[in-house]
C-alpha cells in the first residue's frame, strides 16, 4: 500500500538541486521579451496613441486590439474582459499595447516611449457606491419571520475582509512561438485548458493548432487561475507579428499591480437565537467588489454565499448576495475562493453573540455544530462523512483552550505585565469540487496510459502547482492497481497529450481528479486480469502483459468522466440542493500576544484539526494545512493591498508585507479521517481548507486580548491601537 | 574583465561590471538554479554565497564579486545523490512550488556550515530573509534540523 505513506515528493529532487524548469528558466531560441503598455487611468477613452519618433521602433513589434484575428476576449464565464482595450479602459492595469524586442531594458524603454490621451471618465472605486451588480444570489430556508419572532435575542454585527495578494514567488510567465502551424503556449498556470478555450477565440483555431504546455510551476494559489489565459494571448500576438518565440514574464510590481487578487468584502449578520444560545435564525448579506470585469466573480460569490452561515444548523436561513462592479483591476480566485470571507463574519459573530448571551463561543458552537444529519441552509442533509465536532473537541483539548481563556484573564486583569495574552477559536466547513452542478458541466476526464514497454502514465491536466499533486496521483494510481506507486509517472500537462480534466481550483484534484485516476486504473486492472490473467508482480512481468495488453499499438489509454453521483441533486434556479458533494471540516485554535506599548501581535501556538477524509500523503497533507493557515495569518496581520485613485501602490514585497519564518507560529496539526465513500479511498478536498479560518481565530484572540472585538482585517498595530483608544 | 570562481570553476566576465549577478549567473554562466522573485531584495529567492555569506544577487553587481567565490544551488547535490540538507528537505516536506527552494537551501546551507546552533529559534532567526509563501515555513525548519542532527552523526 502506497496511500497514507509518505512517499517522497516526486518533484523533489529536480526542484532541490536547480534543476526544475520554470518558465523563465527555459532556453527557447531566438526569444523575444514582450511587455505591456498599460492604461493610466481608471476610466476614460482612448483619444489616441502616439510612439515617439525619436525610438527605433523597426527594431520592435508593436500589437494592439487590432492585430487580434478573433475575438478580443478572454473567455470565461460573461463575455466581457477585451484582451487588449479597444476604445475604452476599464481600470488603471488595463493593456492597451504590447511591444516586444529582443532585448528585455529595451522593450522596457520602448513601453515607456508610447504616449496614449484619454478622456477620463468618472470611475467608481467604492464598491459600496456601485450600481453594476455583476451577479446576486439569494437562499432561503425555512420563515426567517417566525425565527426572529420566536428569538430572545437578536445580534447584529458587521465585518470587512480586505483583498489579498497572492505572492507567489514566481510572477506569472508565459511564453508563445509557432512551431509546424501549431500556436505552442507554455508557462506558468494552473488550467491549461482554460488557456486553451481562451486562444481558441483569440486566434480563430481549432485545438489541433494549439497547444498548451505547463512549465514547472512557482506557486499559484488561484492566483494562476485565469489570468495566464490573458498573458497567453498577449504572448502568442506578438510572437505570430514577430515570426518568433516571445515570452512575457512579470516583474513582482507589475504582477502585483495588474493580476488578480481576492475580493474585498463586506458581511452583515443579523442572528436570532434562544436565550440557551441556539439559532433560530441567520439574516446574512455579503457584498462582494468584483473589480472592473466579471472574470470569476459569480462563483467566488457562489462559494461565500454557500458557506456564509458557517458550520452551524439553523431552521430559518436568508442569505443575500451581491457582487459589484468597480474601476479596480479584476479581482479573482485566490485559495478559499470567497469563503474566508463569508466564514470571518460568521466565525468572529460568534464572540459578539457571546458577549450578548453571556455564554461563551464554545459552548455556543457546542450547541450548534454541524452533526451527522444535520441540514444545511440550501437544505443539504449532511449524511456522511461530518467531522467539525471532532475537530472542534481535538483543537480544544490540544490547545488547553479552556485552560488558557482563564490563565490568560488573570494575566491581562495584571496592569504589570507588558503584554496582554489571548487564544482564539473558529471552526469551519469547505465544500470540496466545484459549487452545485458546475461538477457535471465540467465533464472531467483523466486517465493512465500503459505503454507497450511497460511504462504506466497518469493523464490529467491537473498541475503540479506546489500542492503535491503528482505524488499523490502515482499513489492513488498504485494502490488501485495494486502495484508500486515507482511504476508509475505523470504526464506533463500537455493539451496535446492529457485529457481535460477540468481546472486545478476548488480542492477538486484530489477528491474529483484523483478519484478518476482510481477508476481509470480500475479499468486497467480489469483488463490485466482478463487479457494476461493477474496484475503483474514484477517489472519483467508487466512489460510481458504490456505486450499482450497493447497489441502492437505503441500504448492504450483508459479513460473515464466524471459521474455525478446519483445521491447529489441541485438546483441552480432555487439554490437548494446539495451544493456540494461533501465538506471538509477544520477548527484552529491561535494562541497570541500583544505588546502594551507597540501593540504588536505575536503568534505563540497555532493548534489545528482537519477533516480531510483521508490523508494519501501526510506530510504533504500537513504542508498544505500548514502553509495555508500561514496565508490565513497573514491576511488576519500583515496582509493588506493599500489602493489610490484605483490602483494598487504598495505592490512591492517590501511594503506588501507577507509572513517571515519569524512571523509563522509553531503549528501542531491533527488529521481527522472521516471517509467519504465517493472520494478515493475516502479523501476530500483540503487545498483551500486551512485558508479559511485563521483570520476569524486570530480577531477572536485579539478580542480575549485587549477586550475589543476588532470585525476588520488585518489586525494591523494601527488597528489594535486605535481600537482601545 | 572581471574574474571570479563559481562554483569551484574560474569564471570570467567581459560585460558590463555593474550587471546584477543573478543576470550574470543566469544569462552568461547558465546557473538557472538561481531564482528572481521581486528584484529588490526582499524575497531571498536569489541567494547565492559570496565568499560563503548569503547575499541577494538581484542586489549584487558584477564587479562586486571580483576574485570572490560564488556559490549556487548547483553546487550542493544532484538529483541522483542529494547533500544531506537537500534530503532533509525531500523528507521533511521543505519544498512545495520549490521556486523559493534554492534560495532557502543556500541560506541553510551558509547557517548549518557556520557549526552556529541550529535549533527552532536560530534557524528560523538564519532564514527570516528568504520568503516562502506554500509551507508556512514549519517544515523548512524541521529539515535544516534534521540534516544539522544528521550532519553530526
């Protein structure tokens, strides 16, 4: 058995000595550096556009919205975002021309010579003064009426998250040359067959005249979603205008400035609970700023609406849902893909609850906790696989939380101590795959391909972004076999060689993509037994069966597709249904300390339980609760986009500041295995889990700190200080 | 011409002195093992060891580095037969996207040669100037200790 063992990353060794290939690392002959001329202001019409005449600009290739033989569009959900601004510019990051020369300072110096006048428009930069509603969600369960009717109390609170850079530590890349009529695109991504959509439009091609490849990737984080999709046709323009292979590879201020980042948020709760602190009703309102386009925001919306009422079990339920239109630069997926910000107002409500009912949050969450059978606000009875009380009872224990609440309220009563002391707690649940019926309309497929040698392939199109993700597809594949996870590899993401898998987003490529790996191999090992008698036992073995198996073709490929399973029903016209598969479950204790005279917070002990089914591979497992409850504390600290007149200008990592190994806190993680039965060998999703809910944790503790219930994002000096003012 | 060792090899440079020697390492001595993550110093993802300290390359010119050593990632094992440390990071789960790893392995690296102590404090203290954005940097911790412990046996 390879599942639950900790086999070696496969990616390691490449990455450990150098010799991993990331975009910018590969020699392509005869390339070119592209860069972008972007807009200046944050609304307004192209007037003109001028190029000095003082620059040499036949050294140069110069493209704009007219040289796009297709669509000037980037596909994706609404028809909206031009890949090149014709006329009007929507926001301050917004391409208008992109140049390319062989020499990066020159293209560089020549981006500065183009001169472009606008007629400003008045741009909207408050989401709360937007009128353009890009999308809106409404779900009801049970008589919101008859449950505020019947409460004792009624508590009121409302809460703001900011948005959040991804930082990764490679920019976005991409490179595009044509080679044998096939337009190549490679680089740095997460969705190659999102790219491959887009271009289809851009270059009027079928998909035989394009071909998507993944280079190793430096991180993503959603950040890789979508927008390499735009910097992908930027690229091949040029590269087809020039006749030769152009790259585009950001610098930090640029893919800071220009690519998206998570929504801004706004969530408003209006809670009715007895007066023995159960819920009887949950009135929530999220409003979401989209940035300038549509991009992904109705489903970033779709998963903060879905998990807006927490972890919790109420009967009478209003969630109301907006996302708006601003003159910002897009905003996009980024790890929680809305749900961080919906469980920061539902998890820190808790603390205002608390202090209402004079009960405390614990014994409120007690109270409420998603069960066994317990049903959710789109009416999803939850029948298997509910792991939140467990989590919530290991963090507690390991963390002492009870303890240390009153150790910690003797030492703040101390006026000597320099610091005050606090622990915090949330719990939460994260729908794994994509929301409602977006799994079916995916049709995904994977596969693994035996070749007449004897090589065992694993064909996705899910990348390996950082997350593991080629480990834990050998793994997956071995024990469906029965063989060693060494006997397999994993192909490159390659649109040219890989099936369509659907995107690397949304927890999925394990639970949904890796539970396709497990039945495509099933069906190899079906055709073992039936055509050569057994599983091969020994290499020598299977090259022997690979050889009756393949027939004299060069290999065979089992594939399958996604199918829904028939217990799972939605409705996208009344959000009711099952929203999602299943959930996984976490809860986080942040143990913190703040200094009296510099107000800094310092993190002491972050404890954490995560239900994840099952864990394929705990060590990367823990590294990813790890390192994403790390991004959770940065945004809850240190984490915050400062925008002026629409664009962002601390969009450097020396004043975007991210977490240090002197910031990250000691972790003790704790896996919880509750199996679902559809996930392979019961794993669900837990790539974005760990993101959700330091953040709430974090405003908890300051509470228990200081005393004042901070409901913003980050916990800045600033904010801690202005607060006991 | 300004002449310098990398990696053990005398190399020498007829460019522009003040070209930055992570350009340098990449473009002309082919060292694509070094990373550029933000190119002011910030990220740490271009460390390289000049005369054995760990300093940011994106920030270093050429002629800086003229009759000095300079160490890369390339220097350390190979993918075949991993130093100590990087099997530490294979098996402690130090590397995720990898792209902040070489970086990291040198400033490990400089602190675990130094015989300083390398225990949770002072190897986080050693690495709080290189960035890593997947790990939560826990496990990068864990592995410079244990290819420290390793190193002594």
């Amino acid at each position: 058995m390879s599942v639950g063992k900790n086999e070696p990353r496969r990616d390691g060794p490449a990455k450990l000595t150098g010799r991993a290939l990331y975009l910018d690392d590969v020699n392509i002959p005869g390339c070119w550096h592209g860069v972008t001329v972007r807009s200046a202001v944050p609304h307004g019409r192209i007037k003109s556009i001028a190029y000095d005449p003082a620059f040499p600009w036949d050294e140069c290739v110069v493209v704009t919205a007219k040289d796009i033989p297709g669509k000037n569009l980037v596909t994706l959900i609404e028809a909206d975002q031009p890949l090149l601004a014709d006329g009007l510019v929507r926001h301050r990051e917004e391409a208008i021309v992109l140049i390319a020369h062989a020499d990066r300072a020159t293209a560089y110096e020549a981006a500065k010579r183009v001169k472009i006048e606008y007629e400003p428009l008045p741009p909207v930069l408050d989401m709360e003064k937007s009128e353009k509603v890009f999308k809106s969600y409404l779900i009801e369960r049970g008589d919101l009426a008859a449950g505020f009717a019947a409460a004792d109390v009624v508590v009121e609170g409302e809460y703001r998250t900011p948005s959040q850079e991804q930082a990764y530590i490679e920019n976005n890349a991409i490179a595009a040359y044509e080679e044998d009529g096939v337009l190549i695109v490679t680089g740095s991504l997460q969705c190659p067959y999102y790219v491959l959509k887009a271009m289809k439009a851009i270059f009027n091609r079928g998909e035989d005249k394009i071909r998507v490849i993944q280079t190793v990737t430096g991180g993503g984080f959603g950040g890789k979603e979508e927008y390499p999709s735009m910097l992908a046709g930027h690229a091949a323009l040029l590269a087809l205008k020039a006749g030769r292979p152009v790259k585009i590879v950001y610098d930090r201020h640029e893919d800071m400035a220009a690519t998206t980042k998570r929504h801004p948020a706004v969530v408003r709760h209006r809670t009715g609970l007895s007066k023995d602190g159960r819920l009887l009703a949950q009135d929530i309102e999220v409003l979401m700023d989209g940035g300038a386009y549509a991009t992904l925001s109705a489903v970033v919306l779709s998963r903060g609406t879905l998990h807006a009422a927490g972890a919790y079990e109420c009967p009478n339920v209003r969630v109301r849902s907006k996302v708006v239109m601003t003159h910002t630069p897009p905003n996009g997926a980024f790890r929680g893909f809305g749900a961080p910000q919906t469980l920061f107002a539902a998890e820190l409500h808790w603390e205002k609850i608390a202090d209402v009912l004079q009960i405390d949050s614990l014994t409120l969450r007690r109270r409420n906790i998603f069960k066994i059978g317990s049903t959710t606000s789109t009416g999803q009875n939850l029948m298997e696989s509910v792991g939140a009380q467990e989590c919530l009872e290991k963090t507690v224990t390991a963390s002492k939380y009870v303890a240390k609440r009153k150790e910690y309220d003797r030492w703040n009563k101390n006026p000597k101590n320099r610091t005050w002391k606090g622990i915090g707690l949330s719990v939460c649940h994260h729908g794994a795959g994509f929301t409602g019926s977006g799994e079916v309309y995916l049709a995904s497929r994977a596969g693994v391909a035996l070749t007449k040698e004897g090589e065992l392939i694993v064909l996705a199109a899910s990348t390996e972004i950082g997350q593991g993700t080629n480990t834990m597809f050998a793994q997956v594949a071995a024990d469906a076999l029965g063989a060693p996870a060494s006997w397999f590899s994993v192909e490159t993401p390659d649109t040219h060689k890989v099936p369509d898998s659907g995107p690397t987003v949304a927890s999925r490529t394990c639970m949904v993509v890796g539970g396709l790996v497990g039945r495509a191999t099933h069906e190899l090992k079906r055709a073992f037994e039936q055509e050569h008698g057994r599983v091969p036992r020994t290499r020598d073995e299977l090259r022997k069966a690979a050889a009756v198996l393949c027939q004299g073709a060069p290999a065979r490929r089992f594939e399958v597709q996604y199918e829904k399973p028939p217990e799972v029903t939605w409705d996208d016209a009344t959000y009711r249904g099952d929203a999602y598969g299943v959930y996984s479950y976490a809860a986080i204790a942040v143990d913190l300390e703040i200094d009296k005279l510099t107000f800094e917070v310092r993190l002491v002990k972050v404890t954490t339980a995560q239900d994840i089914g099952k864990a394929i591979n705990p060590v990367l497992a823990e590294g990813q609760i790890i390192g994403g409850s790390t991004q959770g504390l940065g945004w809850a600290l240190l984490e915050e986009p400062v925008f002026k007149d629409g664009v962002m200008i601390n969009n450097q990592l020396t004043n975007y500041v991210i977490p240090t190994s002197l910031d990250a806190p000691p972790f003790e993680v704790m896996l919880v295995e509750k199996p679902y039965s559809r996930g392979p060998f019961g794993a669900k999703g837990l790539g974005e889990l760990p993101m959700d809910i330091p953040g709430p944790a974090v405003a908890a503790a300051v509470k228990h700190a200081t005393g004042r219930l901070i409901p913003t994002l980050p916990q800045t000096p600033e904010r801690i200080s202005q607060a006991l003012q | 011409m300004i002449k310098l060792t990398v990696n053990g090899s005398k190399k020498s440079f007829k460019g522009a002195p003040f070209k930055r020697l992570i350009d340098a390492l990449r473009e002309d001595f082919g060292l694509t093992g070094v990373k550029e993550g933000c190119g002011e110093g910030e990220c740490g993802a271009c460390t390289v060891l000049l005369d054995g300290a760990p300093v940011n390359s994106c920030l270093v010119p050429l002629c800086q580095a003229e009759g000095r050593k300079v160490e890369t990632v390339e220097s350390l094992g190979s993918p075949e037969k991993l130093s100590k440390l990087q099997a530490g990071f294979l098996a402690c789960g130090g590397a995720q996207c990898g792209i902040c790893t070489p970086g990291m392995l040198m400033t490990a690296h400089a602190h675990v040669r130094s015989k300083a102590k390398c225990d949770d404090k002072s190897v986080r203290a050693a690495l709080s100037g290189n960035l890593c954005r997947c790990t939560g940097y826990q496990d990068i911790v864990k592995s410079v200790i244990k290819a420290a412990k390793g190193g002594k046996r």
